[in-house]
C-alpha cells in the first residue's frame, strides 16, 4: 500500500496531452457563431442535447463545450435541461429502440423554428452498432435531420462548426456528407 502511494506521487497521470491551443480559431469561430443565432433568432441559441444511445463518447466532447477552455456560453451559446427552452436538439448515439419514443417526443416538445444535428458517427448511420438487435438505426430514421456531424466522436470544434453551418446555411456544405440511410 505504501509502495502505491509513493507511486501515485511521481507517477505522471495516464491521460492525452491536451488539444493544441488555437485561441484566435476558436475565439472567431464562438463569436461568428454568436453572432448568427442573434441575426436569425434575436437573442442567443439555446441547445438540448439528447443522448438516444451513445456509448457516452460524444457526451464527452459535447462537454467539453462547457470546460474552462472552450467555455461557449462566453459566445451566448447555451445548453438547457428543457427541450421546451430549445433551438437545436443535439442529438448522440444510434437510437436504439427504448430510446425512441423519448427521442420521438422530446422532438414535439421542442417548439418551432428548430433543428435537429446528429451528432457522430452512430448518430449519421448508426455507426459501429448499426446491426444491433436493439438499435433502430440512425436519428433521420426517427426524426427529421437538419445537420449531421461526423466523427467518433467529432471534436467540439467540429460541433461548433456544424453550428455555424446550421445558422449560416452557406456554410453547411462544407461540413456535411452525405445522407446514409437510417
Ligand atoms: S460515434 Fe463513437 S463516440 Fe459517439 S456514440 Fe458512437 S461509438 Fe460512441
């Protein structure tokens, strides 16, 4: 025991280095993206995220919006816990079948103008348990789809991204490819 708490004391923790640093990308990218919910909705965006089935991976890079170092709600980007208070449903994982009714009424609940982005590669087409027998498939399968996001999971730049892209049509061919089939 003694020889573990010595080690736990010069050991380095076992982690990834941090991303590189690209304060002026992610600072023009927040406030762009800042900008255009104001231009399109008067005020600032407001984000549901609904885990339909993931395996927790997208979870935490979608976290990662809210850490000390992207920090979005610097840029009037927020999550809130009711679809009711929501722009954007993002939206995580393969839906798998207990998840769908929930999927399926959490989008009525979300008042109109809204829009729905799968996000990562289970959420695109159901990625690595699209054979599942308790997947249904991917979110277009269940709801209407506005954006999708690839990746496994996508970095949060890329969320922030597909955001813009989701705000500033212009911009959403670059970051989308192309439908796969639920
Ligand atoms: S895309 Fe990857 S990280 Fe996200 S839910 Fe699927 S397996 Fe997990």
């Amino acid at each position: 025991m003694r020889k573990l708490l010595f080690e736990s004391l010069i050991r380095l923790p076992v982690t990834e280095p941090a991303p590189a640093p690209d304060d002026a990308a992610l600072a023009e990218l927040g406030e762009a993206l800042g900008l255009a919910a104001r231009r399109r909705l008067g005020r600032s965006l407001a984000i549901r995220e609904v885990d339909a089935g993931s395996c927790n991976g997208c979870e935490l890079e979608i976290h990662a919006l809210n850490n000390a170092y992207y920090d979005i709600e610097r840029f009037g980007l927020r999550f809130v816990a009711s679809p009711r208070h929501a722009d954007v449903l993002l939206v995580t994982g393969p839906v798998t079948k207990n998840m769908r009714e929930a999927l399926e009424r959490t989008h009525v609940a979300t008042p109109d103008p809204k829009w729905v982005v799968a996000v990562g590669d289970c959420a695109v087409d159901g990625g690595c348990f699209a054979s599942s027998y308790a997947v249904v498939g991917s979110v277009a399968a269940v709801i209407p789809v506005d954006l999708r996001i690839p990746g496994c999971p996508p970095a949060p730049i890329a969320m922030l991204k597909g955001l813009l892209a989701l705000l500033e049509p212009d911009t959403r061919r670059a970051v989308q490819r192309p439908a796969a089939a639920g």
